[in-house]
C-alpha cells in the first residue's frame, strides 16, 4: 500500500498488526513505520493565491496599449454614478 502511496490505509493496517505483536523490538519498529506513514498522508499547507503578478502584468498592458487611468476610470461607463 505505501508504495501506492496509500498511506492511510497502510496506517490502518500497521496498526492491526502491531495489536498482534509480541516482541517488543518488532512493536517500536511497526509504531515507528506507523507514524511515517500518518506522516506521508498529512496533505501540504495550502498556499495563498496571489495575484499581485498578475495585476502587475495588466497595469503594464494598460500603460502600453494607451488606456492606462487612474482607478479603472478606462473601463467605466460614462454618465453612471456607483
């Protein structure tokens, strides 16, 4: 299961066998190859979406196409009040 990456459930299933363990050399090891698994299954910190690059990159389109003004004022209709 761990080299289908199946992490929990090889979790699961060390943890049947170590209820059926006697030495104790044999359970600190299968509790060891436990813990490195529930740790591979911990899913990673999720990153904050930044479009700052992307902001960036369509204030520099507008400035070269010509249309650059300042809060967006190109893409309002005129006459409308917000």
């Amino acid at each position: 299961m761990e080299a289908k990456r199946l992490y929990r459930r090889a979790a699961s299933r060390w943890l049947e066998v170590l209820e059926q363990c006697a030495s104790e050399n044999d359970r600190e090891w299968i509790a060891s190859r436990r813990a490195r698994c529930i740790d591979l299954a911990r899913l990673p910190p999720q990153q904050a979406e930044n479009f700052g690059g992307l902001s960036r990159a369509a204030k520099e389109t507008q400035h070269r196409m010509g249309i650059a003004q300042p809060g967006g004022e190109a893409f309002r209709l005129s006459g409308k009040k917000n």
